[in-house]
C-alpha cells in the first residue's frame, strides 16, 4: 500500500506498483488527481477502470481521462461537437471519441459495452446540463465518481441548481461543491465533484462526508484528500 502520495512521489510510486512511470496529471483542474486518489488510494482499486467522457477536448492538454487511459489502460468512451482535435486524437488515443452533440446522443448503445458500475462520468460542455443528465441511463448503471461543471462564475445558479436536484435525486452525493480554479486573477467557482455512497465502505464515507471540501481551489481539495488517504495507509 502506498504510505506518500504527493505530486512528486506518483511518479515512483506508479513505477514500483504497476512497472512503469507516469506523468501526475492532465486535468486543467485536478479532476484526474481526484478520480484517481478515490479509486486507487481510498479505495485501494488494482486494475483497469471505464469511463465516459462528454465534451472531450483536445485528447491530452487538460483531458480528464487520458491519464487513465495511458497509464492503466483504462477502455470509454469521449464524445465531443467539434471535429477541430479528431485526427490528434486518433494517433494518441486508443478509445473512440463519438463526433455528435452530446444532448442527442444515444447513451444506451453508447454505455452497452459497459459494466453496470462504471468508474468515472466526466461532463464539460458548457450549457444544457439537465438535459444531457436525463438523457444518460442512470437507472441502468452507477457511476462511482462524477465530475461536471456548471460555470457559476458565468452563469449563476442556470445550470448548477437543476444539476444537483437531478444527481441528489439519483442518489449521488455531492462531496466537493463549488471546486474553483484560478483563471484572470480570481477564483473562478466553476464544477461540482459527486461521488456514488454504495462503492465506499461506510466508514470510509462517513469520514469523507467529514471532511472540509466545500467551496474550495482544486489544489487545497486535493491536499486535504491527501492528507486524509496518508492517515488512513499509516494508521
């Protein structure tokens, strides 16, 4: 089990766990950090995972699943409206990107080589959320995280109010509200960070849903993740 997990010490740690390096993140804001401290140092995953990746971008600069993908071969899905990164992520990637707009898509055939419990949603496309959410399966599968932005610092409650009433009443819990990164000067509040309760043993839960990660920058949300994840592999 790892006993140090900061920025500097992944990388040795990847090597001496699964036999190779690793570069620590991808994420404009920590997303793949996030997923991959819950997964791997809180829930102790050992092998590859699934994921489903709306609104994809270019597919290495700030995605949130290339490091997955690369490093523990982790098989999704991305979908994204524009064509502008197709051919760089074809001779990057090895998982499909779907060209389509994500509020038409077909999540059903999409998800259907899926397990029933996939390990990470990631949404990013900047308007029209709830109906992107109610288009997904969710009686038909879990997902163990969830991250998804809402943009408050541009829109206000538009997008962020409707996406946690729709998530709430699925049963996910929203473990770090109102994640913030630094752009222009300020700390612009911008996704919500969900988790699913029954792929945490519920210890593990009760002392996450403990922990202070309301209304924090992604950079002190994972210091305190990995603050706890120390304490839990020392003890």
């Amino acid at each position: 089990m790892f006993r140090k997990i900061s920025r500097i010490t992944i990388f040795l740690l990847l090597f001496c766990q699964f036999g190779f390096a690793a570069e620590i993140t991808y994420s404009q804001a920590s997303q793949d950090r996030f997923v991959y401290l819950l997964l791997y140092q809180v829930l102790e995953k050992k092998d590859a995972g699934y994921y489903l990746e709306i609104g994809a971008g270019h597919p290495t600069i700030t995605s949130n699943t290339y490091f997955f993908e690369k490093n523990f071969g982790w098989k999704g899905s991305s979908i994204d409206i524009s064509s502008e990164h197709k051919n760089a992520w074809y001779t990057t990637r090895q998982n499909s990107l779907l060209i389509e707009d994500a509020t038409q898509s077909d999540y059903r055939s999409i998800l259907s080589p899926f397990p029933k419990i996939i390990d990470y949603l990631s949404l990013d496309i900047d308007s029209s959320y709830h109906i992107l959410l109610q288009r997904i399966p969710f009686e038909d599968y879990v997902f163990k995280i969830i991250t998804i932005e809402h943009d408050f610092y541009r829109f206000g409650e538009e997008f962020r109010a409707e996406e946690r009433k729709i998530l709430s009443a699925l049963g996910y819990y929203l473990l770090c509200p109102d994640v913030s990164v630094f752009f222009n000067g300020t700390n612009c509040v911008f996704e919500d960070w969900w988790v699913h309760s029954s792929v945490f043993p519920p210890d593990v839960f009760s002392i996450l849903k403990s922990l202070d990660l309301n209304g924090k920058d992604h950079e002190q949300l994972i210091k305190t993740l990995e603050s706890y994840s120390n304490s839990k592999t020392s003890s």
